[in-house]
C-alpha cells in the first residue's frame, strides 16, 4: 500500500485498514472471531492490532456475561471517540470526521 499514514505510532497497514472499518461499521458482538473473519486475517494477527488498539485507547473491550460454566466467554469491542476520529483519520475519511 503506497502513501502509508501513521496515526498515533500506528501504521497504515492493509489488516489494519479493514479491521478499523469492521470497528467503524459498531455493529454488535463484535468479538475476535467475528472480526477475524471479517478481517480476513489470522486471530492470531487480529488479536496483535486488538492489543495495540487497546494499549492507544482507540477501543474498549467487554467481557460477555451470564455465560454458563464451562463455556468460553467471548469478548466484544467497540472504537472509543477518539479511537473512532484516529480511525477515521489513518483511513482518509475526513468528512466522516466530528
């Protein structure tokens, strides 16, 4: 990808890119299966830009509740404000910005 941006320590990147706009769609249950497939990536890349996301404070994670024991709990996550604007932002889409 040519012309790559840097928003925030974050570089432009092709899974970068389609992760940010499955997270700017903020559809429900969003979790890291969802994403990953969304994505088209490993988890196991989608978990590495999740962490870095998190670590920067552009999304927020949610543990899911009243699962019963012994089922794995899933974990949603949402762009916060400024996640949404840097997003926005690293993807060129300045009439979307606030």
């Amino acid at each position: 990808m040519s012309g790559r941006r840097t928003v925030d320590g974050l570089k432009q990147t092709a899974t970068l890119s389609r992760l940010l706009e499955a997270l700017l769609k903020d559809l429900p249950d969003m979790n890291l299966w969802e994403l990953s497939r969304s994505v088209g990536a490993p988890a196991v890349r989608v978990t590495s830009l999740i962490d870095k996301l998190e670590d920067r404070r552009w999304i927020t994670g949610e543990w899911e509740t009243g699962v019963p024991e012994g089922v794995a709990r899933r974990r949603f996550y949402r762009l916060t404000p400024i996640g949404r604007t840097h997003a926005l932002m690293l993807l060129r889409r300045y009439d979307d910005l606030p």
